[in-house]
C-alpha cells in the first residue's frame, strides 16, 4: 500500500531533515550540541531528582522517617537545581 501525498510529503521531509538538506527540518542537536547536551544533563539530573522523592517517601513511609526526610530533601534539591539548569 502506498502511502498518500501527504505522508510521502512528511516522509521526505522527515529524510531530508536526517541529512541536513531542508532547514525547515533542522535539529537542535545538530544546531547547537552545546547546548543539547546541556538540557540532556539538566533533564537526566531532573529524572534522578524525581526517583529520589519517591524513593524518600517510600522509605519515610516505611518507618525509617528520618532517612526518608533526608532523601526527600536531597531530591527536592537535585529537582531545583535541574530547573535552574534548564532555565539558564
């Protein structure tokens, strides 16, 4: 089955965008990589922060509170310091 007009269109232009010919598909990897890899840091360091407040409160929920409240902390910090990254 061939695919329509329009989606031979997305098609080529999503091609033409892999090598760089079409600027109306550029990459912002390929643009600035600088930059991406920045953001890829920030958003990595974003997840870590999330894993550690759910990790804090299932083991303040467990009865070791003090530890928990520890970790929440720590990811409360890991979570800000992603967003300042992303913001600047």
């Amino acid at each position: 089955m061939r695919p329509t007009g329009f989606e031979q269109y997305q098609n080529d232009g999503t091609a033409r965008g892999m090598v760089g010919d079409d600027s109306g598909y550029r990459s912002a990897a390929t643009d600035n990589p600088l930059a991406h890899r920045h953001a890829f840091t920030a958003g990595a360091t974003w997840f870590l922060g999330v894993m550690l407040l759910v990790a804090g409160s299932t083991v303040a929920m467990q009865g070791a509170v003090m530890l928990g409240a520890i970790v929440l902390i720590a990811g409360l910090a890991t979570v800000a310091g992603a967003a300042v990254a992303l913001m600047g």
